[in-house]
C-alpha cells in the first residue's frame, strides 16, 4: 500500500513509514492511501470476538503495509492498555432508545484525541527506523490547551522521540496549565510563553522555518517533526472505533451483520469524521454521517450549499475544540469524491480567496453520504441539562452538540436505524460549564467546578483529571515570545 498526495496527478509513491514521518506532502496537499482495503463480513465476524487492540492492530494492518501485524499488535496493546483506558478503549453506552454514545474519552487525557495520540507517536518511532533515520525526531507543539497535553502523553517515553510543549501563559485554563505542569516522562518538556495561542504557534512555525535553526539541530542529532492533525497516523487510528462500535453493535444484538447504523460526530477539523467516511468505503455498512458543528458552522453551510466560505464571524463557544474556521480534513473528502485536479484548484481558491464552490454533481455526491448540522451556544446547554434529567446521561459540551443534531436529523428523516454518537470529552474535561447547564449557577471556580459536579450529578471524576491540585510541578518555566527558539536549544543542550 503506496500513498500520495490529495493534490498530485502522480501515482502513489510513497511508503506508510514515510509519510508518517513526513506528515504533510511537499506540494502542500495531505497525503491519502492509492485505494482503500476491504473489509469483509467474515472479517467483521471475527473482529467481534476481538479484543479492542486486537481490532486495531488488524485494521492497522491493513493500510500500514511496511508494518508487520506482531509490531502494530505490540503497539496496539500498549497504547490501548487497560491501564491508560481504564474501562476500555472505545466502550458503547446507551443514551436512549438506539441512540448510543460512543465514548472515546478514557484515555490519559480525558478527550478523544488521545485514540489517536497514544498510537501515533509508536508509530512515527518505528518510522524512524524503518526510513533509516539516525536523528532524534523533536516534536515541537503550539497548544491552547488540550492538544499538548494529549500529545504530551502520547510522546512520553517514546524512543527515538523528544516533545517540547509551548502554550501562552495565561491563555489556557487553570486545569489545562496544571495538567501540563505535572506532565512526567524522559523525554517531555512544557514552556509557557508571554503572549497568546497565535503567538505560540507563529514562534513554532518561525522555529521549523528556521534554516539555521535546522542545521543546529542537525549538528546536535535532532531534526523537527510535527504532531499535526493532518498526519496519515493520527488518521488511521481513528477508522477503528467505527468498526469497533458496529462489532459492539452486533455483539449486544442492536443489529444484525449488514444492517447499517448512523453516526454522529461533533466536528473541528474533520479529521474524525473522515475517518468513519473512510470505514464506509472499506465496507463497514455506515448509512449516514452527521457532522455536527456548534456556532461555526461553516460546514454545514458547505454541506447544504457546497460553498466553502471562511470570510464570517468567529465564535468562541463552550465546545472550544470545534472553534474552526479551517477544516483541513476535508480536502480527503475532496479528494476521493472530486479527485486531485479539482481538490487542488479548490483549495488555490481556499488560500487567494477564502472561498470555493464544488460543481453541482460533487455536491450532490458528497450529500449521498454527509449531511451537516450545527447547535447552538443554548441549544447545547439545554440538550445537556435535558439528556441528564431525562436520561440520566452526562455529556460534555462537544458530545452535546452531536446529541442535538443527532435528535434533529432522526426527527427530520424519520431515520430507525442505530445511531452512534461520538462521545469526544469526559463532561470534567468542560466542568464549568457542564455544571452551570446541569445546575444553572456557576461553580465557584474551575478547580472546584470538578467536585461540585461530582455531587452535584452522582458521576465520577475519571483518573487523568482526579488530585490534580495535589501532583508535583515539574515544568515551571515562561519565556518573552521572542525567546522561543533559545528555549528549545537550552532543552536539547540540558
Ligand atoms: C479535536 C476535538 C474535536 C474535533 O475533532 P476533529 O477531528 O477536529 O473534527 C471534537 N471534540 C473534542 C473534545 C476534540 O478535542
């Protein structure tokens, strides 16, 4: 299995190994696999009886070609340990009626990116190898809060691998800056910078621009590598707990093998939901995706009208990970419905223009599968106090805004079949405002938010988020904006 770029004529030239250790294609496009592997109802039928690593480790496989199954086994097993998630990688909860909540939140970072986090970095290791790299990958990461973490945690301990974390020093709440401050492992360090989110990732991207930064590190044996979204090993992780949630789905008898089932996913970058698309090509009978937005709801405004248009408002909002005026994702979608000519000429348009438009027949397309709803700032408050007091279900507030969209297209489409939910955050993630909509007056801070919603709601706070107040800082250090660069040397040279 080759892989190319989403903007290239070319054929597929490169090796899985490559393009994780690559991440982005040299032409700017994103890369994607020269076909999509099938996955058949035998297979299914055995990866019922599976374990959750076991399942990733087969999936894996079957797009990872210069991977051999005993080493994506072993890195399944430890990224997926029962010991990281404790409960299980992936477990299906049910709201009500065929509506189930696919919770991808118990891993070490409370949030869903850790399903790709834990995994990625394992690979990217075995990257370096299998490439012939003799130089310490040195991951850089600009945060506004929960993406370090998660890949703090990811990266930690990882051979062949250091991180260093930059996030703006009062731009990241109380939680978040503790979470990070107490990070452990070998190989991590954590530095706050005085200015905000874009002068953090303006100062990492000046750093990877950096020629004579470059040749430093090289001198020294390191050369920077990135921990992006975009990268073919975050994405492929995540295929698997769609295919995971259906063998769940026929294990508790909620469908029969062929019956298909709905999914819902609360949507940034569209990263999450690609990957259910890309489950859907394989064979996993997928019916609908919903892609949820909550007030930027620029695709949803894409998906009804296939206009793309970033010229708007931004809105911050309570589910913060959705806060996206770019949606670099989609160019995969674009890719596989449009092809490479017409996804690089839309995305020239993105970049001169802000805006393109997709031809009638790639709309038309695209609705076949994909249909867009968006929630609002009250609409979402309202769906997380009404699914507790009627369902006695806590949701955080980005799973809130998938439920509201799941209810309104099931009343919309009159729709039967099971419907899953991405559940993407444990609600201690978003703990001030889970309780201010479940009790209707604000904690009397973030710290405390986590104990009063406890009472308040008879759940539990989940291990990565418990005594936070009580572990040892280890990281304590900011730096002028300016200082960044001399900040990373200083790391490499301690
Ligand atoms: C990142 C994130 C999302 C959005 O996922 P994408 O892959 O960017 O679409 C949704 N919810 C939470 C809690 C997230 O952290």
């Amino acid at each position: 299995m080759l892989f190319k770029s989403t903007r290239s004529t070319q054929q597929a030239t490169e090796s899985a190994a490559q393009v994780i250790k690559q991440g982005l294609a040299n032409d700017g496009g994103l890369f994607v696999p020269e076909s999509i592997p099938a996955l058949t109802e035998e297979e299914i039928k055995v990866l019922c009886g599976d374990s959750y690593p076991v399942r990733a480790a087969k999936i894996l496989s079957k797009f990872l070609g210069d991977y051999t199954y005993e080493e994506l086994l072993e890195d399944c097993e430890k990224a997926y340990s029962e010991s990281s998630f404790v409960g299980g990688a992936a477990p299906m909860v049910n709201i009500h009626d065929n509506l189930e909540s696919l919770e991808l939140w118990h891993g070490p970072t409370a949030a869903f990116k850790d399903m790709a986090l834990q995994i990625m970095p394992r690979l990217l290791s075995r990257a370096l190898v299998k490439t012939g790299e003799k130089r310490t990958a040195l991951i850089l990461v600009a945060t506004s809060g929960d993406t370090g973490k998660a890949a703090l945690e990811g990266y930690k301990d990882v051979d062949g691998i250091k991180i260093m974390v930059f996030y703006p020093v009062d731009g990241v709440s109380r939680v978040q800056k503790l979470q990070m401050a107490t990070q452990t492992g070998s190989n991590v360090n954590v530095c706050a910078i005085r200015g905000n989110f874009d002068d953090a990732q303006n100062g990492v991207k000046a750093i990877f621009g950096d020629k004579a930064m470059a040749d430093a590190l090289n001198e020294k044996g390191y050369f920077f590598s990135s921990a992006n979204s975009i990268n073919w090993g975050r994405l492929a992780p995540q295929i698997v707990y769609y295919v995971s949630a259906y063998c769940d789905l026929l294990n508790a008898g909620k469908c029969k093998m062929g019956d298909s089932f709905n999914v819902c996913v609360p949507t940034g970058n569209f990263g999450n939901i690609f990957a259910a698309y890309l489950a859907k090509l394989m064979g996993l009978p997928i019916g609908k995706l919903i892609c949820a937005s909550n007030s930027n709801n620029i695709l949803t405004d894409f998906l009804r009208t296939g206009t793309y248009d970033r010229n708007r408002d931004f809105y911050l909002t309570m589910s913060p990970s959705m806060d996206i005026l770019i949606s670099s994702n989609l160019e995969r979608l674009l890719y596989f419905v449009a092809g490479s000519e017409k996804t690089a000429s839309y995305m020239e348009d993105l970049k001169n223009k802000g805006v393109y438009s997709v031809e009638a027949d790639v709309l038309a397309e695209i609705q076949k599968n994909f249909i867009g709803y968006y929630t609002d700032e009250k609409e979402t408050a309202a769906t997380i106090k009404a699914t507790f007091e009627k369902y006695n279900y806590l949701a955080d507030t980005h799973t809130a805004v998938a439920i509201h969209a799941a209810e309104a297209y099931v009343a919309e489409s009159g729709d039967k079949a099971p419907m899953v939910i991405d559940s993407t955050a444990s609600p201690y993630k978003f703990a001030n405002n889970v309780y201010l909509a479940v009790v209707g007056k604000d904690a009397p801070s973030e710290l405390e938010a986590l104990d009063e919603l406890e009472k308040a709601t008879n759940t539990k706070i989940p291990y990565p988020l418990s005594g936070l107040a009580e572990r040892k800082v280890n990281f304590t250090k900011t730096v002028d904006k300016s200082e960044m660069a001399n900040a990373v040397l200083e790391y490499l040279n301690a």
